[in-house]
C-alpha cells in the first residue's frame, strides 16, 4: 500500500489531479459562505491511492457544503446545484447548508461548516478542502491519520457508546468499502 504522510502531501496529492482541482475551483467560484467539498470526494481519492488505482473510482456524489444561518431555505441548495452544473454539467453535485443540518441529524445547532463535517459518521469521511483566495485549505476535525493509513472509525458523535452508534454500523454495511478498497481497516465497534 502507498502512503501518505502529512497534510502537506495530501495537498499534493490533490493539487496534481486536474480534475479535483478543476472542481475545487469552480465551488470558489459560487463565493458561498464557509463553503467546503467534503466526504468522499477526499476520502475516495486517498483510498485510490493507497491501493494503486489507476482510475478514479466513481463518486456518487460530490458533497458541497456551506454555512449560511441567513437563509436556511432548501430551495437555495437547489439553485446552488443547479449553477454548478451550469459550470460543469456532468457532475454530481450535492449542495448542503450546514446551518439547516443539525435539524436533519437530530443535534444541536452546528455552529459552522466544519462542526458539521465533525458531526459526520466516519473519521475519514470528516474531512473538507477548498481553495481560499487561490491556496487549498483542508479542515480535518479528526485529523487525518485516519484517512491517510486507510483506517475507518467513528468520529465521537457515533462511538459506541452514543445512541448514533446503529447509524454508523449500518453505513458500514450498506457502504460496504471493503469490497472496492480491500486493504481498508474497519472499526466496527
């Protein structure tokens, strides 16, 4: 297996692929609040490269996020999508306001983009990039250890011990990344 080391050569990783950097820049482009691309857009990238990938394994879709306490309409993620596919129509894009999520997940309110991505399920998965006035940012709640040595865990809101934990074991199951990236550790408890 490959290996990554530190955030400075995930950046790399990042920067190199065309793609995710055309991707990356058009999201700048909308100028949505505390925006961020998050999930498996990363995650997905990393786990090619540990196991050699050559070709991207497809994504199902590209998880835009933002934090706009002003305007917590649905209707406005819609319009969102809608303009980055008028940028770049064959992509999947998923537009969500962070500020409306925590009624989605049950929680308490999240007070920024990154509170959200610290509220997703697995350690891997919580972990956003953007690119902030032409540098690539990475916000990583839990670090990423995780990520970059192919480990999966969840992050403390879905330990075991939480009643979140059933959520996290049946994303497991339906998620069933083993299957596509073999050489993943996965912490069922």
């Amino acid at each position: 297996m490959k290996h990554l080391k530190t955030e400075v050569e995930l950046k790399h990783l990042i920067a190199a692929d065309s793609w995710m950097m055309e991707i990356i820049a058009t999201v700048e482009r909308l100028e949505l609040p505390d925006s961020w691309i998050c999930a498996g857009f990363i995650r997905s990238k990393v786990w090619d490269y540990l196991h050699h990938y050559e070709s991207r394994t497809p994504l199902g879709d590209i998880d835009v996020i933002y934090f706009d306490k002003a305007n917590l309409s649905e209707k406005d993620e819609k319009k969102y999508e809608q303009k980055l596919r008028e940028y770049l129509q064959n992509e999947p894009w998923s537009v969500k306001n962070q500020a409306r999520m925590h009624v989605v997940n049950n929680t308490k309110p999240y007070q920024s983009s990154i509170d959200g991505v610290a509220h997703f399920p697995e350690t891997p998965t919580a972990i956003g990039i953007r690119l902030n006035n032409g540098i690539l940012q990475i916000a990583a709640p839990y670090g990423i250890q995780h990520l970059i040595s192919g480990i999966v865990a969840p992050t403390p809101y879905f330990q075991k011990d939480t009643p979140m934990h059933e959520i996290y074991k049946r994303r497991i199951q339906q998620k069933n990344w083993t299957s596509i990236w073999p050489k993943l550790q996965i912490a069922y408890d």
